[in-house]
C-alpha cells in the first residue's frame, strides 16, 4: 500500500507539467470555479495491525493512465481525473442548527466572529422545504439549505476575547529584548546586503515583489530549521507524512478556506486542468483530507502527525513593512496535525495546549523573544474554536509578527469531512476534533533568527541547538560594508 501511495504523490507532482499545457499557463485565485474532489479516498500511508471500522475497504490505487481517448488518440490524462467527484454529504448538526430556540444564540456567534453565515435564512430554507411538494424542486431546496449552513462558523471558545486584533490577550512574554545600541538591520539588509544569499528583488520572471532565492548558507538553515523541527516532532510522539501540494476545492472548502470569495488566500489552476485543482496554503488541508471518509478505532487516538510542505498563498495585502520576507506567495513550513475523540468534550483543547506548549519550547531552544496571544472572535476564521498566535518582536521591521499559530477546530472540519471514530462509551460512531499549529515557517523563521541575533560588527550568531544541522557552522559573517547599489547591479546582471 505504501508502494500505492508512492506513486499516487509522484504522478500529482509530475501533473504539475500537463496541468500547464495549451492556452491554459496561467495560476490565478479561485472565483466561481469547479467544486470537486478526489473520487476517492487514500488510506493508510502503511500497513499497521490496527483496526479501521471503514463500511468501504477498498484500497485507492493510482490513476491508471488511458492508453487511447473515445476517438483512438495518445490520451496523457489519467481516468481517475475524467470522473468528477462529490464531496460525501456534510453531516452537520441539524438538531441544533434548525432549532428556533438557538437562532439568536448562532446569530451572536457569527456577529461576534464578523463571518458570513445567516441563519435565520437556514431556517425560512428549512421551512420552505418542509412544504414543498415537487420532488425536483425539493432537492433544490436541499442543495440551498445545505450550502447557506456550511457558512455557519464553528463556535468560540467561552474564554475568547470579543473583537478584532486589538483586543488579542497577550498569554505570556517568553525571553528579553535585547538592548541594540545601533540601528537594527532588516532581513534583506543583513542576509541581502551583507550575507549576499538571499535575493527576494528583480524576480519578475517569477512572482514579483513577494518571492524569494535563498542560496548557500541560507539554503542550509532553511534545510536545519526543517530537520531541526522534525527531529523534535518525532520526540513528541509525531508521525511525519509526505503530503501532495495539489487538492481539489472540496478538501479546501471543507476545512474552513473558501476557494470562491472575491478575498480568496488560494491558487487555483483553470478548470479544465485537472478540475481546477487548488495549491494547498498549509499541509493541514492535505492531512485533513487524507482522513476523509475514514472511521477510527479509540485507540489510534489521539493522533498526531507533521508534514513538511511547500504553502501557497495569494497574499494580496500590500503594506510596505511587510515586504521581503514577511509575506510571501510560497514558503516552506512544517505543519503539525492531531486528530482526538469527543468524550468528555475536553480531549481537543488538551491537545491544542499540548501543541501550544511544542511550539514554545521549540522557539525557546532557538532563542527567540516572543509573547503568546489568545485570538479575538473576529480572528478565528470559520472553523477555529480557539486560536493561539505566536509573535516574535523583528527588530528591523521594528514590529511584532507572526510566526506561528495553533488552532482548535473541534468538529468543524470532522462534519464536512466525515471524519469519525466509534466510541466506546455509546458504541456509536461520532465525530473527530482536529486540532493544528504551526512548527516551523522557514522565512519568519530566518527573519526572527537573523534581525534578533545581529550584532553590530559583521557577526550573526546562529542559535547552538541548530549547530549540529549546519555542518559545525555557529556564524554567518555579514560584510555591511559592501555597497548596496553595486549589490543590486549584479543582480540585474544575473537576471
């Protein structure tokens, strides 16, 4: 099964060509495109004693490619991808969401949250479609009922503060800020200019102003950050997966990221290369859709996985502080996943302290200063119960920023993506929570390390736990000195 799997990812990433070929080269974000997904689901990444409670055993192969299309040519399109595939039925709390007597209470939620769900017009639906009489007008109803309550967000955590970002609890300080008795350099001064390794301008052949080349000594502590993390992971108990970077809408939507707003974070390839497929933002939608479908015994959980993948992200914002390596269209981070029961309702948001308390010690051990914040209402997004965010101060940009964050999603993700486990206690089957946090995104990773570390000759200490990942290396030398307008001219001349 391994060897299936293997060769499922190789042919996503090798698509990636044909999903290019003929008029249709160009990457855009989604807007009223295609909504489907995998036909069907991908089990186990290896074989194990455990038990599944799955009504359908069988085992997704790779997509067999067609020898000859219905009119005797050469056909490169596997069948798999010719057959449109429908999301299962979203299982969503109906007893609770068409009940009258909560309305008001769903309606404060989603004003405190500032989301997009209306459900009183679930409820008219719901009415609408008790009384009609026609068959084929019936189900259209249902389709418009279902979809007006998939925008109904997840509940906040009793303890979440109400408002915007600037209402952000702060938690906890971890660290002290250094006293720099001189003029504190950005990342693309001291890693641009003085290191000579990172290139993040005249990239217009590529992306633009929101791209990045990390060459040399860079490249390696991108490398170190990763293994650095894994390492760390696989201590706690994490199992790593490879994940492929091509997901069909569906998954997306289900989680929690809407591929067709106007305000829409994702790529989205045309519609007719391979349904429109998108490029996952994060490796929590990979992970999240890896279990759709699936039906887990007790004991697997709760689960714990990480994946390390590549992020693409439309990022439209264009405030002139976060240039360089701040925001940008595709990074590389190491994501963890957990999946956990619902007994006692508890489990999920010990888990999302459990990956809390991970992401703090990893950034401790690097050395960073950084302050931890519980989310307002109005930044949890759709799915997120409760959403802790980690800033760390960037001396050069002389603001706090994100690095990291972690969430609970309690059934949100689990409904839509039929997500379940049997319980012991009821001997029925329920819903999962999935829980997420970040480890590692590898660009504020470096900005965090280089900008804080600096000191005023030319040295950059590196932190010691990532010595051993670095060939021995405890230093980058920066030479500030050089000229910056000499720097940009050679890399003109390269482009």
């Amino acid at each position: 099964m391994l060897g299936h799997c293997r060769l499922l990812t190789s042919t996503l990433r090798s698509v990636s060509c044909f999903a290019y070929q003929g008029q249709h080269r160009k990457m855009y974000s989604s807007q009223n495109l295609t909504y489907s997904v995998w036909s069907k689901k991908i089990k186990s990444l290896k074989e194990t004693p455990r038990k599944r409670f799955n009504t359908d055993s069988t085992l997704m192969m790779a997509p067999q490619v067609s020898s000859t299309s219905q009119r005797g040519e050469l056909s490169t399109e596997p069948e798999e991808w010719r057959q449109p595939f429908h999301l299962p039925e979203p299982e969503l709390d109906w007893d609770f969401l068409l009940n009258p007597e909560n309305a008001d209470m769903i309606y404060k939620n989603i004003s405190n949250r500032k989301g997009i769900g209306d459900i009183y017009k679930v409820l008219n639906l719901s009415k609408e479609l008790k009384k009609e009489q026609d068959e084929s007008k019936k189900e259209s109803l249902r389709q418009q009922l279902v979809s007006e309550a998939l925008d109904i967000p997840n509940f906040s955590h009793p303890d979440t503060v109400i408002g915007d970002e600037t209402q952000a609890k702060v938690v906890e300080i971890v660290g002290k800020m250094k006293e720099l008795k001189f003029p504190p350099r950005n990342v693309s001064e001291l890693a641009g200019r003085g290191l000579r390794m990172l290139r993040d301008e005249n990239l217009t052949f590529s992306t633009g102003a929101k791209t990045y080349y990390l060459e040399d000594k860079l490249a390696k502590l991108e490398r170190a950050l990763v293994a650095y993390t894994i390492d760390r992971l696989l201590e706690k108990g994490f199992e790593l997966v490879s994940v492929p970077d091509l997901l069909f809408p569906g998954v997306i939507n289900s989680c929690g990221f809407k591929t067709n707003s106007g305000r829409s974070q994702v790529y989205q390839l045309h519609e007719k290369c391979l349904q429109g497929a998108c490029l996952a933002g994060t490796a929590e939608m990979s992970l999240a859709g890896y279990f759709m479908n699936e039906t887990l015994a007790m004991n697997e959980l709760p689960k714990r996985m990480m994946a390390v993948s590549r992020c693409y992200r439309a990022e439209a914002a264009e405030r002139a502080i976060e240039k360089g390596l701040y925001r940008v269209h595709h990074f590389t981070k190491v994501e963890m996943f957990g999946l956990t029961a619902d007994e006692d309702g508890k489990e999920s948001e010990q888990l999302l302290q459990e990956i809390l308390s991970i992401e703090k010690e990893l950034f401790s051990d690097l050395g960073l200063y950084f302050r931890i914040l519980d989310m307002p209402t109005q930044e949890l997004g759709a799915p997120a119960h409760r959403k802790y965010d980690i800033e760390t101060w960037m001396y050069g940009k002389k603001m706090w920023g994100e690095i990291s964050s972690c969430s609970n999603c309690t059934d949100y993700q689990a409904r839509r993506l039929n997500i379940k486990y049997m319980s012991p206690s009821t001997g029925h089957l329920k819903h999962v929570h999935t829980v997420n946090g970040t480890a590692c995104a590898v660009p504020r990773m470096i900005t965090s390390i280089l900008e804080q570390n600096q000191e005023k000759g030319r040295k950059l200490p590196l932190p010691q736990v990532l010595w051993p990942y670095m060939d021995g290396e405890k230093e980058f030398y920066a030479d500030m000195k050089k000229s910056w307008f000499t720097f940009i001219k050679s890399l003109r001349q390269d482009a």
